[in-house]
C-alpha cells in the first residue's frame, strides 16, 4: 500500500506506524506499573526527534487514542 503514495503521504504513513507502535510500548510499560518507564520512553522519542513536527503530531494523536 504504501508504495503506491507520493513522499510525503509515505512519510506520514510510516510515522502512523511508529508512532501506534510507540504508544503501544508506553501502554503496555504503564500496564506493567511502571509509569516512569514510558514517560521515559515517550520524552526520548520526543526530545529525539524536536524538528519533526509531523511525527510530534501523530505522536500526540497515537497518545490521545490510546
């Protein structure tokens, strides 16, 4: 499916994928009572990656679904 997008549809596509998975991690951290451990996770992903703003967006949607 994705091959079949232009770049930057591709781009947002792959960071809906990461960023589910992400969220997923953090979810799965906070089940295992370790809150501190996937705020960790989260605030290095974020801190890792400031500039991609598109990323930081579907982040912030992943976290509201969850």
């Amino acid at each position: 499916m994705a091959s079949r997008l232009y770049p930057s549809e591709r781009r947002a596509f792959r960071y809906s994928k990461a960023t589910m998975l992400l969220a997923a991690c953090a979810e799965v951290l906070e089940a295992r009572g370790e809150p501190a451990r996937a705020n960790e996770l989260l605030s290095r992903f974020r801190e890792g990656f400031p500039q991609h703003r598109a990323f930081q967006a579907e982040l912030d949607e992943a976290l509201r679904r969850r």
